[in-house]
C-alpha cells in the first residue's frame, strides 16, 4: 500500500493529497488540498466514529475503498471548508454521518 495518494479535482486547479492516518477510535484518511502553485490551500480529515450507525461496515473497508468514498465527497467537503481553510482549521469529516442514509449502503458494497 503506497502511504499516500493523489486525487486530481475535475475543473479546478487543486489536488488532493490523501494518507491513510487511521485514529485510535477508527480508521481515518488525512487530507491536504494543494493549490497548483504547491501550496497547502487546506486540511481535511475523514474518520469513521464509533458513535454512529456503519461504524463496523466504515472499519471492515480498505485503504482503496476509503478514499474512493473520500474521492465521492471531495469537492463537497472543499466548499463546506472554504473558511475553515481561511482561518488555518483543520475540518473533520465522518464517513459514517448520520445524515448521509446512502453511506451504509455504499459501506455494505465496497466492503464485499
């Protein structure tokens, strides 16, 4: 498994750079948004949290499988994070979100 991977971003001039850091509650990939220039433009982290329903489906997943679901959600996350990123925050993001019904089912698939 390489440590990290690279996600180019349709129509805009920023890559991501993603490395599986998992945490001692879950897995996690780590997210740097790198603007054209090498610049660090913002940091993101994907996590699955015990607390909530596909814990267990988010854990069973591999590497590949997590940041195809990080893949999913990027440009999303990106705009939620603009200001985030402007004062220097790091922002979190559950795989396993109560509000996304469709996780469990996407977990379910990937994990086969």
């Amino acid at each position: 498994m390489s440590d990290e991977h690279s996600i180019s971003i349709e129509g805009c001039p920023l890559t991501a750079l993603v490395a599986r850091r998992d945490r001692s509650w879950g897995h996690a990939i780590d997210v740097s948004v790198v603007e054209a220039n090498g610049s660090i433009r913002g940091k993101m982290v994907f996590a699955c949290h015990p607390e909530f329903i596909g814990f267990n489906e988010f854990q069973a997943m591999s590497t590949e499988a997590l940041i195809d679901v990080v893949r999913q959600r990027l440009v999303a996350a990106i705009a939620e994070s603009g200001s985030a990123f402007d004062g220097g925050i790091t922002t979190l993001f559950r795989f396993n979100s109560p509000s996304d019904k469709w996780d469990l089912e996407f977990a379910g698939s990937a994990a086969k």
